[in-house]
C-alpha cells in the first residue's frame, strides 16, 4: 500500500528542496530499504517531465570495500562518482541507516584517506549541484530515537515537513541580527567560550540541502575563538559515538580535547591543521525536533541548540578553514539539558533556549506551533 505522506514528501523534495524544472536530470541516492520513498521520487520526477537515476547503497558492501582500498583505487572510485554528479542537475540522498557502527571497525587512516581522495567530489556537489539529503526510518534510527518503529516513522515525517515557508519567514530577524553582530559569547555548564563572526555571511536552512531542517549558520573569524565548550549530546563520528566531549580553545585552535574517548578524539583533531580549527557555528530552531538522538541530521536541528563544527568551513560562510572533516558538535541549553544563555555583543538574545528579543520570539517552539 502506497503511502500518501510519502508521495508528499517526495513532491517536496524535488519542488522545494533540489527545485527539478522540466528536461533535468535527478540522481536519487538510496539505501534499498527506503526503496519506497524512491519509488515515489523516481514517479514525481516523470511527473515533473525530468529524469531520474537510480543509485542503490549498501553499508555491508562498502565495508568490505572501505577495509581494503588503496589511493589508486579511490581516486578511479573518485573520478566515475564525479563524472555521475557532473551528468546531472540535483542529487537526493537518502540514508537507510540500520546500523550505525557498520563502519566503526574501519581504521582512521582509512577514513581519512578517503575524505582527502573524496574532497573534491564532495566539494562539485555542494558547490556546483542542487543537493539534498535526509534520513529514512529505520529500527536502527527508531532505537536510537528510542520509539517504536511505528512512532519514529510518524515523528519523521513530522519534522521533515515541518511549514519551511513559514520557517524561513521566522529565521529572518535572526540571520539580519547574525550579520549585524561582532562578538558571540556562548554560556551553560562547562562553558564559556567567545568568538567573532564579523564580516562571515550567515546562512539560512529551511529544507534546501537537508531534511528535517531548520538551522542559521555562519563560521567563527578563525583565529578568535577562546574558551572552553563541553558538549552534552553524543557526537558520532565515522561509526563511532563520544560523549562528554569538551573542548578548550586558544586563539582558535583546540588546544585539549577530551572525552569518554580521548586519545581516539585527539587522533581525529590531528587529521589535518584544519581539523583543531572551527568552520562552523549554528544555531538550531526546527520546533518539532526538541531530543536528541545521536544522528547529527536531527540533532543539529534541535529547538534551543547550537552547534559548533571543528573543521571545514562552507563556501557559503568561510572563514578561510580547510580540512578533510567537518563535524558537527551539538550542545542544547534548554533548562532540562543544564540550560544555558548567548550573548550577541554583549546582548542577552537567548536564555536556556528561549529567545528574548521580541523580532526573534516566533522562533520559539510554542510560538511557531501555535501561530
């Protein structure tokens, strides 16, 4: 039986998300678990008169590939993938994630040999497609939600299509306010950190490049970040989860780094002099996403979170950061997560979660939700 929200959200992906015109051509990404949901893609693009192509994913089989590969090998897997992206206008990813440590027995070097043969790969897509990406429900992701795969199938569909319309309307005064600022002050338990964003553009997020959304986000002046910031959500990383993660800075670079992890947390921060650097700060509002649940496409997105990402730097918001990781680090500052305030020079705009400007009240989740 065919399911009508799916149909939805398929319609949503390619009109809103990747905007697919007539004659263009549309690389759906899939693990075949989620083969429903790119049924129902591959059918709204014939709706649309353009052309979908099919890409099917396996965890198990790239696995076994990933243990092996040599840097001859990935750079001719490198060049077919980027000839694929370079046929096409927009790409849908959909992740059918049923176990996130199938890669964790993989070494380090393997990982991060691939990020660096991969990066320019990477880079045409974000850069030179139209791109989306999301998550598919799973008992994996329902176990990590910690619901029935019956409720975090209902919650998913839920928060990815969320009113981005309307999202959008309300992150407004927040991105005017983010570019007007200098100084950015972050204040909860186990933290204290300070940062400019001056002159870094600010970006909004509503349902463009990833599904659920709903975040605003620019980069940290590179070398001005100090202080210390200590996570309290798990932070995946290459199938691996650390939690208690802290952080302390010193003119920008991570100076200590600890966590349940340590020494394996520091090997990842030594990838690269990128990677002891931030290239992203964000500051998460979707008002259906309120837990986390160790799966960064959500918690990212938390109402009353930010987030704030050793590595990389977009090109949309560059501090100048390069590196082969990105890693998105999210702390939550709702009182029932320890609480916490942010300071936009020296200006209180948020507290323990809750906006306290008037022009950014509507972000509020039971503001939003009952507008």
């Amino acid at each position: 039986m065919r399911d009508q929200r799916l149909v939805e959200l398929a319609k949503m992906l390619l009109s809103h998300s990747v905007k697919l015109q007539k004659g263009e051509k549309v690389l759906i990404r899939g693990h075949y678990i989620s083969k429903p949901l790119m049924k129902e893609l591959v059918r709204e693009a014939y709706n649309l008169n353009a052309f979908p192509f099919v890409e099917i994913m396996d965890d198990e089989i790239m696995k076994e590939v990933h243990i092996g590969f040599e840097r001859e090998q990935l750079e001719i897997m490198a060049a077919w993938q980027l000839k694929r992206y370079e046929d096409v206008d927009a790409v849908v990813s959909i992740y059918g994630e049923e176990n996130d440590a199938e890669l964790a027995e993989i070494a380090p070097e393997k990982h991060q040999l691939r990020g660096e043969v991969f990066k320019p790969v990477q880079k045409f897509i974000i850069s030179e497609r139209r791109w989306v990406l999301l998550n598919y429900p799973t008992f994996g992701l329902a176990q990590k939600a910690k619901m029935s795969l019956d409720n975090f199938e209902d919650y998913l569909l839920d928060v990815c299509t969320v009113d981005y319309e309307k999202l959008n309307k309300a992150m407004q005064p927040l991105k005017e306010l983010m570019d007007r600022t200098d100084k950015v002050r972050l204040v909860s338990p186990g933290t204290d950190l300070t940062f400019s964003i001056k002159g870094i553009p600010t970006i909004i997020c509503a349902g463009e490049n990833n599904v659920p959304d709903g975040e605003v986000f620019t980069a940290p002046v590179r070398d001005s970040v100090n202080g210390t910031i200590t996570y309290n959500t798990p932070c995946p990383y290459q199938g691996v989860t650390f939690n208690n993660v802290c952080l302390t800075f010193k003119d920008g670079k991570i100076v200590e780094a600890t966590a349940d992890q340590s020494e394996r947390i520091n090997k990842i921060f030594d990838t690269d002099e990128g990677a002891r650097y931030v290239g992203e700060f964000a500051i998460g509002v979707n008002p259906q996403i309120m837990n986390p649940m160790g799966d960064i496409l959500f918690d990212e997105k938390i109402a009353g979170s930010i987030h704030f990402t050793p590595g990389e730097a977009y090109s949309d918001a560059d501090n100048g950061n390069k590196s082969a990781i990105h890693w998105d680090m999210v702390l939550i500052q709702r009182p029932e997560f320890g609480g916490g305030d942010i300071y936009f020079d020296d200006v209180l705009i948020r507290k323990d979660g809750q906006f306290v400007l008037p022009e950014l009240e509507s972000l509020n989740p039971e503001n939003f939700n009952t507008k």
